[in-house]
C-alpha cells in the first residue's frame, strides 16, 4: 500500500522549495554579515516503510491522511548551525516569514530530553499550490524543522546509529555514558559560544 496516496511527488517537491529558501536565506545573512547561519542543511521526505512504522506505532489507521495529518514530519528539513545562537537566530528570522506558520516549537536545548538529546524542533504550517489530502487547492502542508549545533547532531547521529543498529548488552550503562557525552558536549557549545562572542568584541 502507497501510505502517501501518490502525494509523494508533491512533498518532494515542497522539499526542494522549502529547502531553497533556506539556502537562500542563508547566502543574503552571509552576504551581510560574512558569516553563514548553517554547517550544513540536508532534508527528506520520510520513508514510506518509516512512516509506516510510525503510523502502527502510534496506532493511527494506515491511510495518507495519518501520513500527511496526522503525522507532521513526512517532510523533514535538519538546519545544522555552527553555534547556538545561530539556532535562535533561525527561529526568529523564521517566526518573520508571513506566508509561514509556527504551530509547535519544542526546545530540547533549554530542556533536553533524559537521555541527552539537544535539538529544537518546530513544526511549520503552509500553503503550496497543490491540492492537499483535505482537498483545499492551495493546500496545507506540514514541515519539521530541527535545529542543531555540530555537537547536538553529531551525538544524536551516533546514539541513533547504536539504538537502532546494535544489541546493546548493557544499555543503562551504556545510556549514562551517552548522557555523559551529551553534557560535555553542550559545555562545549557553551565555550565556542563565549569564544565567538570575545572574538566578535575585539572587531
Ligand atoms: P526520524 O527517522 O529521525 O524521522 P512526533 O514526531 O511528534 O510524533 P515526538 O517524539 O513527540 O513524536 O517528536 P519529537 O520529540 O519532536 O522528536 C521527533 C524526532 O526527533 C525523531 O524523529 C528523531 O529524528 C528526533 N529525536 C527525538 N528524540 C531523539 C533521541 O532521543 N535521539 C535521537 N537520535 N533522535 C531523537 P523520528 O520520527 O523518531 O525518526
């Protein structure tokens, strides 16, 4: 069973829009300021065998409509930012863009998760001229957006690689060690914050 309903095409697509803006956004802050808002910046449109996953999981019918509806992350975009500030920087630059709707922020860096996960997560809410699963024409998609520094995706990366890929035989050791790292990490991010901002008063 197709769980998008043949709408793949179109969150593609939304994708690639969605993803130039950033890009674009991104090029006119460097080009007034000098400095980039992102390391890196990739995206997807979920898998249909994962959000087929997600859907029995969460024990919603296996329909296009839980995909694109219910579910708001078949289109996923991760901005990843070299400091903090960069995320919030994000998070008000987009909080500005009119045709754009914020319709949940999740901070995971002022209160990250028990295990260690750092991220900031929104869900955005806009019209593209495509007919939706409702059938309004233009209609409403969902957008995920995470932000993350270096350190938070690089960490997220491999807590998920071993979650997922490995049998752990001793996961609440292994768990403590990985809240570990995530500390350190995010006093790093504090530290490189610090340094940029000395670097940027000596200018
Ligand atoms: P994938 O394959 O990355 O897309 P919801 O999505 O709202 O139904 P939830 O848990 O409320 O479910 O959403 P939340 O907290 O915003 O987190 C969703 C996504 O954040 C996950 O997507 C992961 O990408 C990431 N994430 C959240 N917690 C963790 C964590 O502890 N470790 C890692 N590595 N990533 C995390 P999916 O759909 O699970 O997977």
């Amino acid at each position: 069973m197709d769980i998008y309903g043949g709408y793949r095409p179109t969150l593609e697509n939304i994708l690639d829009q969605v993803l130039n803006r950033f890009k674009e956004v991104n090029q006119l802050y460097q080009d007034q300021t000098g400095d980039r808002l992102y390391e890196h910046l990739i995206g997807r449109v979920k898998t249909e065998d994962s959000m087929t996953e997600k859907c029995q999981r969460k024990n919603l019918p296996l329909s296009p409509y839980s995909a694109l509806k219910k579910n708001r992350d078949s289109i996923g975009i991760r901005v990843v930012c070299n400091f903090i500030d960069d995320i919030y920087t994000w998070i008000d630059l987009i909080d500005s863009w009119t045709s754009t709707k914020i319709i949940t922020k999740k901070d995971y860096i002022t209160n990250a998760k028990p295990n260690g996960y750092r991220s900031y997560h929104l869900i955005l809410e806009e019209t593209f001229p495509y007919q939706d699963i409702e059938g309004n024409n233009p209609g409403k998609y969902y957008i995920e957006v995470q932000l993350r520094t270096i350190a938070m995706d690089t960490w997220a990366s491999l807590e998920h690689e071993m979650k997922y890929k490995h049998q752990i035989k001793n996961p609440e050791m292994m768990g403590n060690e990985l809240k570990r790292v995530a500390d350190e990490l995010a006093s790093c991010d504090v530290s490189m914050q610090t340094i940029r901002k000395l670097i940027r008063e000596e200018d």
